[in-house]
C-alpha cells in the first residue's frame, strides 16, 4: 500500500501544474481582450418650426369688484341682525338695527315744533289781515279830512289825529308783515329738523348699498355703535376681479410689441386677449376673463404693475381672497424654432442641447432661447429644423458619445 502510495504523488504534482498554467492563460486572455462601447438608447425628438403663441403665467389674487363697509349713519345700541351671515343681499336689504325710540322721541319733538311754527304763522297773518284794515280805514279818514281841514271846516287836530291813525296803522302792517317772514323761516327751519329726524329714524335700519355677498358681522347685539363702526362688509363678485402683477420688464416687453392701430394687446383696457385663470386645485377655471384696466404707476418697492381682470361668476364660486394663476397671451412669433424644455440644459449660466448627427454621435451645443410657450423653448440661435436633439437621457449623454436614437413621441410637437 505505501508503495502504490508513492507512486501517486507525482501524478498529483502533475495535476496541479497543469491545473495552475491553465488558469494563468485564461486570467491572461481576460486582462488584454479590448473593450468595445456599448450605445446608449435615447430620445430624440426633432426640432420644428412654426407659428407659436407665447404666454404669460402670473400669480392671482381674488377680490370683490365692489367692497362695501357697512357702517351705520347714527350713533345707538345694536338690537337686531337681519341677514343671515355669508348670504347673497340685495340693494336696500335691511341688515342692522339700531334702537329707534330715542329718533322717534327727536322726531316727534321737532313735529311739535312745526306745528307751533305754522300756528304762529296763521296768527301773524291774521293780524296783518287786522293791520290792513286798520290802514285802509286811516288812509280814508285822511282822505276825507284833509279838504276839510284846508276849507277850516274842521280842526286841523282832527287831521292830524287821522295822519297819525295813518302812520300807525302802516307801522303795524310792517311789523306784522316781518312777523309772517319770521313765521315763515321758522316753518322752514322746523320743517328741514322734521326731515333730518325721519331721515335719522329711517337710519336706524341699516341698509345693503350694494347686491353682494354678506360676511360676517364684526359687532354683535347690543353694542354701541357710531357712524365710524363698520358693521360688516358687502362684496360684488359677479362679476369678480383678479389682481396679478407684472415685473417692469415685462411690462415694457409687452409694451413694445404695441403697434399703432394694433388689433390686440394685453394692457389695453377692454382688452380683446383672454384671461385664463387656473384654480389652486389646479383645475381650470371654466369662463375666461378681460383686463379691466393696468395700474397708474410701478411700485417702487417690488418693481411691479398691478393688472386688474375681471371673471363672470354666476355661481359665486370665486370669492375674494382665492389665489390662482393668471395665463394670457403676450405676443405671437411667426417661424419660432421648438424644442422640449427637457432637452435644453443650463451649466453655468449657459444653455445647451445634445445634437444627434447621422452618425448616431452626440454633439453638445450651446444655444440661445427665448421664450417658453407651453412645454416648450423658442430657440433663437445655435439650432436648425430638421436637427434632432436628446429629450429623454440627456444626463447620461456626453460630447462625442454613440447613441441608439430612438423617436421621443411624448416630447415632440407640445
């Protein structure tokens, strides 16, 4: 048994050599065989040409076309609400009350007064009527005893007894007739008290001075109120105004673009340019708006203009205080150059696309754009039509690298 033993050990040594050199050549083989790249697959759309609205995206804030403060006209204690809070009212609805007896005890008084005034009056014209009489009597008396009185057929007493009955007598028609004139003003002043009485009673209800939406009362029962306590606060929001802003930039922009006789622009107001207004769920809003008019000046601090629109609301969806997205056309480019906003990146400040060229090799090359419209740049310099560039992989992508190009249905033609 050793023998046999001996015998397999150089058969094993063997082995093991054999083994060993074969795993050296393979391991050789590996480490020289060249390594071939393999071409990435990306999409690749084409860029067109052709007519292209470009638009605007602002920030909306909603606000009632009309924002009533109701505030009372007199000075009471608050005793009753006549609306129901966040409810559609109407012009002269009444809302508030305010304690009427203390107005109806003025008004009362100052009736009083008027009648005391317009019996004065009365008496004033009847003595007047007596004062007349007494005249004429006296001016007949003069007349018959001054020819006597010059034939010496009577005393010269007795005419002068009917001069002064004269004089007297034209004395108390002018006192009676001032009288009747004080009558008279004091009727007329009695009579403007009697009016700002019943109009300070008719102002203890008070009133809507719009059709509006009702918020929701800010004093309650009881309270003293004056004229400077606001009650609450009607809105009109049928139709509703949308107020958004647009840097001085654009504003110029777009003021350039305006063209004496120009059918449309933005700014004008009545502007024949739809509003679109997108809703904070993201939803659309279903009516479209128009501009109600632009703001006199930029604000200073923010460099700013305020534009104001306007959107029916016949179901009074919108209130005030919403915000949205306000989206309009701002200019038309006729022969605008397309691409997918996904295919344009930006390193360091400048922008650029991967080019693909027939022989399926990228090409990175720096563009200029313009503005967006949708989805989608407007290249201004550095492309042609007809050339493709990378949409889907454009990271994975680099100067010189092979490709697979396969058509990017989803990023063409937005």
């Amino acid at each position: 048994m050793i023998r046999q033993a001996k015998q397999m050990v150089p058969a094993l040594a063997l082995c093991a050599a054999l083994l060993l050199c074969g795993c050296g050549g393979k391991s050789e083989a590996t480490s020289i065989a060249p390594s071939s790249p393999q071409a990435l697959d990306v999409g690749v759309v084409t860029v067109v040409q052709k007519d292209a609205a470009i638009y605007g995206d602002w920030v909306a804030t909603l606000d009632g076309y009309v924002n009533a403060n109701i505030e009372p006209q007199v000075s009471g204690y608050l005793i009753r609400q006549d609306y129901r809070e966040g409810s559609p009212v109407h012009r002269d609805d009444v809302l508030f009350e305010i304690d009427p007896r203390p107005f109806q005890a003025a008004l009362d008084v100052v009736k009083g007064q008027l009648a005391q005034a317009q019996g004065q009056l009365a008496q004033a014209e009847g003595q007047l009527a007596q004062a007349h009489a007494q005249l004429g009597l006296a001016e007949i008396n003069v007349k018959r005893d001054t020819p006597l009185a010059a034939a010496r057929a009577i005393a010269q007493s007795q005419l002068d007894n009917d001069l002064q009955g004269q004089a007297q007598a034209v004395a108390l028609v002018k006192t009676d007739e001032g009288a009747i004139q004080a009558s008279k003003a004091a009727i007329q002043s009695a009579e403007a008290a009697v009016e700002q009485a019943q109009l300070n009673l008719g102002f203890t209800k008070v009133r809507s001075l719009i059709d509006g939406i009702a918020g929701i009362a800010s004093i309650q029962i009881g309270n003293l109120v004056s004229p400077t306590t606001v009650l609450t606060t009607v809105s009109s929001v049928d139709p509703i105004k949308a107020s958004f802003s647009i840097s001085e930039q654009e504003y110029l922009a777009l003021a350039d673009r305006l063209r004496p006789g120009a059918a449309k622009d933005l700014l004008s107001q009545g502007s024949e340019i739809p509003l679109q207004l997108t809703l904070s769920n993201g939803n659309l809003y279903p009516h479209e708006g128009r501009i109600v008019f632009t703001d006199r000046e930029v604000d200073p601090q923010t460099g700013t203009i305020r534009i104001i629109g306007a959107f029916a609301n016949p179901g009074n969806l919108l209130r005030p205080g919403q915000f949205g997205r306000i989206r309009a056309m701002t200019g038309y480019l006729k022969g605008a150059l397309l691409v997918p906003q996904r295919a344009v990146s930006e390193l360091q400040g400048r922008r650029q696309v991967a080019v693909v060229g027939p022989d399926s090799k990228v090409a990175i090359r720096e563009v200029q754009t313009g503005e967006r419209t949708g989805e989608m740049w407007i290249i201004t310099s550095g492309l042609k039509p007809g050339d493709r560039v990378v949409s889907e992989g454009t990271s994975k992508v680099t100067d010189g690298s092979a490709v697979n190009p396969k058509p990017d249905s989803e990023g063409a033609g937005r």
